[in-house]
C-alpha cells in the first residue's frame, strides 16, 4: 500500500488563508471587495438586541391590571431612562395628596404591555459589536449585511490545544531551544503587547507574570492540565474553548505536560522573530474540529490567492508525523514504509501499523491510528 489517509495539523512557512469574518446577526458590511485590510481594522458591525427585562408596573403602583391604562404614561417603542416615569396615580381625589409613580429601573425602550398581567416588558440598549480582520489580507468577497472574505499568504502553525480568545502581537522567542522552557523572572514590561515563546512548559507562576505584565498570548510545546484548571477555575469541558476571559491567549503546540516543542515549528516561530502574528486558542475535539492558529503574515501579490480545495492529509513515506500515544507521545518522526499486511500489537489486535524513523535515527513500528500528519 503506498498511502494512506490521517487525521493531521498545519505546520509552514508558506500558504494561502482563506478566513471568513462574519457577524452574529445581520448587520453593517464597512468595506468593499479588493480592500486592502490590517488585522485590527473593522469589517463589519451590529447592534445586538438588549436584555429584557420584565416588570410588574400594576403591582408596583398598587392597581390592578385592568386599571393600569387610566395611569400608564408611555408606550410600546418609546425609548426610556431610568427618570423616565412609567404611570402614576393623581392622587386622592386629584388633590396630588398620596400620588403614586413609577420611573423606570433601567434604560432602553418598551418593548411590551400587557393590560391582562398588569407586567411590562423593557429591553434594555443594544449591544454594539464589531467584527475586525483578525488578519492582515485582501476582502475576496463580501456577504451582504452579514461579513466578509479574506485572504492572505502567511507563515501557519496550527496548535493541538488553546485557551483565550483572538489577538494579535509580535512575536518575542524567550527560549534558545525547543527543550527550554521560560523561567518567570524573564518575563517583564518589555514583554506587554508580545507573544511570547517558550520551548517544552510553561508553569503557573510564568503565566501569572505574562498576564501582570501585559503579555498578549503564549505561544507552548506543552502545559499541566491542573495549571488550566486553576487559570480557569473549572476543569476543561469537551466543549469549544475560547472565549475565556483569562486576560491571555495559550497556544499549546505538541499538548498536555512537558513536551518539547517540535523542531520545526519552533525553528519557524524563530525564523519570525519580531514579526507581527495573529492568534487564537479556539479548540473543539469532538465533530468539526477547530484548532488554535497561529498566522504570521507575508508580503504576497493578489495573484497569488489561489486556495486549494481542502483534502485529507496523506500518509505516505516521507511524510512527517506526530505520535499520539504513550509511550512516544508527542514525539516527531518521518514515515519511512506503509506495510500492507495487518500486524498484531500489544492488545492482541490486528492493525494497519507503518514504519518510522524519529529525529534521533532510532525506526519503531507504529499503529498507523496513534499518528497524526504534520502538514507542510
């Protein structure tokens, strides 16, 4: 057999990106095909609908329901502040002795009034939300009223697992190789607004320091998963990671412990040095996976936006590959034969293995489901 089909991720210098920023609802496009656009620059706007908030107005101005629109002094759509008066009474007799009234306990509009409940419903302002680029690129197409298309050629890393949210920063390599790790005193003001790159770990305490000191992400061979817990307060679930609010993004490039940073990718996160990245830690393991990215952006000529469809990575000899099981977890390799015939392993079971060389020369049979491709 000479290929075969494998889960992989994306480790280059080169590539086309095709990235689609798109509003939560329909809104405000602010920019036209063929613009050029940074990754700071926004694309699209919307105002998303405000809380609501009910309120029982009868109650409140000691009347029943029914009697609520002799005394009701807005109405539905009438915009409001919290001086604004909702009813009132006249008082007893109309002398104004007694007079009861309402102001309203939040800004925003009417958005219902039940004379059956005596209750009213306020929604509180919209919400304004932006969408950026994210990316440094070219607007390829526009989505009428909900966002855009656009493409780039960067340098791509895409990480096995992340926390935080999008950013974007220069990157600072803090270590000399991809076994070091980054000591917590070397992380200071000159630091803010980078993201920094350690080698194998990064503890809990350098952590606290990136975020004390403005750190905008960091960039890891590996992490403790009990550190996650304690950043986030909860274990990790199995759903999207993301939208943490940790002050911080964490790309972790190989996984969970101290492993070190693939040769490659670090070589590559060195070769960028200084240069400005865009990042996020968006992961989800389950159906339609997401991995975290790191894009660094290149100089590139518009006519060299030419996305190729997607397809399955191939393993193949040559082809690089990641160990996902012990004992060699994490372990970098380069396939060097596909066998065709089943092989039994440990478990007793009969699999579909392949012959690997690792970076030290050292060759081991593999079950071909314990790799995943690294995509060159």
């Amino acid at each position: 057999m000479g290929q075969a089909y494998s889960a992989g991720l994306t480790v280059t210098d080169s590539i086309i990106l095709k990235k689609e920023r798109i509003l939560p609802l329909k809104g405000k496009v602010l920019v036209k095909k063929g613009d050029k656009v940074k990754a700071e620059d926004v694309v699209a706007e919307t105002l998303l609908p405000g809380k609501v908030v009910p309120f029982n107005l009868a109650n409140k101005l000691g009347v029943t329901p029914a009697q609520l629109v002799n005394f009701i002094k807005i109405e539905v759509g009438q915009q409001i502040t919290k001086e604004t008066i909702l009813a009132e009474t006249k008082g007893l007799f109309g002398t104004g002795l007694f007079k009861n009234e309402v102001r309203s306990p939040v800004e925003g509009e009417v958005e219902n009034i039940s004379s059956v409940t005596g209750q009213i419903l306020l929604r509180e302002p919209r919400v304004p939300v932006q969408v950026k680029a994210f990316i440094d690129g070219i607007v390829t197409d526009v989505i009428e009223d909900e966002g855009v298309i656009i493409e780039n050629k960067s340098a791509y890393i895409q990480g096995i697992f992340g926390i935080g949210g999008e950013t974007i920063g220069e990157i600072k390599v803090m270590v000399k190789s991809p076994a070091d790790q980054i000591n917590p005193q070397q992380i200071d003001q000159s630091c803010q607004g980078k993201i920094i790159v350690s080698g194998s770990f990064i503890t809990y305490d350098a952590i606290e320091a990136a975020r004390k000191n403005g750190v905008k992400a960091i960039i890891t061979g590996g992490i403790d998963d009990q550190d996650i817990k304690k950043l986030l307060g909860h274990d990790i679930g199995v759903a999207i990671t993301g939208h943490e609010n940790i002050g911080l993004t964490i790309v972790c490039t190989e996984g969970f412990g101290k492993i070190d940073m693939a040769k490659k990718t670090f070589e590559l996160l060195k070769k960028f040095d200084g240069h400005k990245t865009s990042i996020h830690g968006k992961t989800q393991i389950r159906a339609g996976v997401i991995r975290p990215e790191i894009i660094i952006p290149l100089d590139f000529d518009e006519k060299e936006l030419v996305t190729k469809e997607a397809t399955m990575p191939v393993l193949e000899p040559g082809t690089l590959i990641r160990v996902i099981r012990q004992p060699n977890f994490g372990k970098i390799a380069k396939v060097i034969s596909l066998p065709e015939e089943l092989t039994k392993v440990e478990s007793e079971t009969l699999v579909r293995v392949l012959e690997a060389q690792f970076e030290d020369g050292t060759k081991m049979i593999i079950p071909r489901a314990n790799v995943e491709v690294i995509e060159t």
